[in-house]
C-alpha cells in the first residue's frame, strides 16, 4: 500500500465538489447545504492561492480517494487547523488515516515548524478523534451543541497537539507502523 499527498490543483475541482457533496463526507461537514458550482469555484481559488491555507489530494496506489488540508496556519502564533476526509469509503480501515496523519504531522511540526496544531471533530465521530489521540492529541475542548445537523444541535470535541509532543508521539506512530508493516504517506510537491 502506498499513500501520497498530492497538491490541490485546478484540475482536481469536480472530484473534490463531488467529495463534498456526497454521503461519505458531507455528514462530517460542519455544513448543511448541497454546495454549489458557483460556491465551489470560490473555495477552490481560496484553496489554491490563499497563502494560509494548503491542500492536498490523498491517494492510495495512486487513486484519489480524499483530502487534507492545513488552515488558518498563522506563524506569528506557529499554528493552524487540520483536517482530512477519505472520500472513498471502501479503504476504510487500511490505515489510510494514519498515514495521512502522520505525514501531516510530521510537515505541521518538522517542515514547517509551527508550535501547536488544532483541530475539530463531531463528538460521536469516535473513531476520528480516537486517532488523534493515539497520535498524541489532547482533548482540550467540548463545544457543547455546536452545530446543527438535520436540525439536530451535535457536540465537537477540539483536540490539540504541541511540538513538544511530537517526538514521543512520532516514535510511537513509526513503532506501531513497523509493526504492521505499513509506512506513513509521502508528501509529493
């Protein structure tokens, strides 16, 4: 199994929009609506030339099958936000998303140099915040009836990690890699 993280380009768009709009992704999305061509277009310039964001197509085999991105990255205060999705349900459970992680990771904290990295999760998403946390994040946050989905309020848990953790949670992550023989995802650029 190989998983690489290639950049976002132009030409990436309509299968990103479809992603977005589909049962496999949209539920996590802290938006509601169908989103549209138009409003599409919009992110997608913001993706792609916005200097505090950074994307990257997930592939595994060299098949698209999702997303990650950094944003809100801020080097005065060295931190951003993350987020991944795996649009293609079937590599669920590969351990995908710990390759994906770990390469973010490792970019976050070793490339970039940035100090803390945030992010956000639907409360019963267990398994996602689960993985973060194997992968040293810290719970550090629950916004209680946060957003509402199908009218529903729903819960999000806010997990952080610090570049002073990173090591022991990097050693960790290469250990149960080795174990399985699998190895995290390269960032192409």
């Amino acid at each position: 199994m190989s998983v690489a993280l290639h950049p976002l380009t132009d030409a990436d768009g309509p299968r990103v929009l479809a992603w977005r709009n589909s049962e496999a992704v949209a539920p996590y999305m802290y938006s509601e609506a169908v989103i549209g061509e138009a409003d599409h277009a919009r992110w997608l310039h913001a993706a792609l030339t916005e200097p505090d964001r950074c994307y990257w197509v997930i592939r595994l085999d060299d098949h698209p099958v999702g997303l990650a991105n950094l944003a809100r990255i801020d080097r005065h205060n060295r931190r951003c936000d993350w987020a991944y999705y795996l649009a293609d349900p079937s590599v669920r459970g590969r351990g995908v998303g710990q390759a994906v992680e770990f390469a973010v990771l490792a970019h976050v904290f070793e490339t970039l140099k940035l100090n803390k990295l945030w992010c956000e999760v639907f409360l019963d998403n267990d398994v996602v915040w689960q993985l973060h946390e194997r992968f040293g994040f810290t719970r550090e946050a629950l916004f209680r009836q946060h957003v509402f989905k199908g009218g529903v309020p729903r819960d999000v848990v806010g997990l952080g990690l610090l570049a002073r953790d990173w090591p022991d949670a990097r050693a960790a992550a290469l250990a149960r890699f080795a174990e399985k023989g699998q190895a995290p995802a390269r960032i192409v650029d």
